[in-house]
C-alpha cells in the first residue's frame, strides 16, 4: 500500500528541487524590462480574498497568481479553438439543404 504523505513529502521536494524555493520560472513570467500594461477588473469580496489567502499560502505575489491564471486560460482557449477550429470557414448545415 502507498503512504500518500510520503509520496507528497516526495513530490514536494523534488518540485521544489527543480524550481527553487518559491519563485516562478522566468519563462512563464514576463521579464521585468518588458513593457507592461496596466489591467484592472472589479472582483467579488470573497473572489478577492480567495486570491489573496492561496497567494499567502503559496507565497507568491498576486501580480505572479494572477499572470499565470491568465497564461493559463489563454492557452486553454487557444487549444479548444485550435481543436473545434472555430476562426476556420463555416458554412451553415442549412444552408447547405436548401
């Protein structure tokens, strides 16, 4: 039988090996000299402190949570779209019948 507590004492450690400490790999940041842009959007209260309260445990910055959230669902609709080819040609199946 597994020890589930060692194997997460195990993939804690290796992923730490692997990234260091806490910091997030500079590949999936941008770099600090790169021009930036300011985004503001209005969040619910308890969205807000959600954010905050995984950023502490995570110790990570918000502008970091938040830049890789947003990594992270551009490439999930990139791979849906890609995947349903939803900028390709379409014809309507009705229109085909007529």
């Amino acid at each position: 039988m597994k020890n589930q507590q060692f194997n997460e004492v195990l993939l804690a450690k290796a992923l730490t090996f692997k990234h260091g400490n806490s910091e997030i790999p500079d590949q999936f940041l941008d770099h600090e000299d790169a021009p930036v842009k300011q985004v503001c959007a209005k969040l619910s209260i308890s969205l807000s402190d959600s954010v905050d309260n995984v950023c502490g445990v995570l110790n990570m910055s918000k502008r970091s949570f938040i830049e890789l959230a947003l990594i992270n669902a551009v490439a999930e609709f990139e791979s849906i779209a890609s995947e349903y080819d939803i900028f390709g040609p379409h014809t309507d199946e009705g229109d085909q019948n007529a």
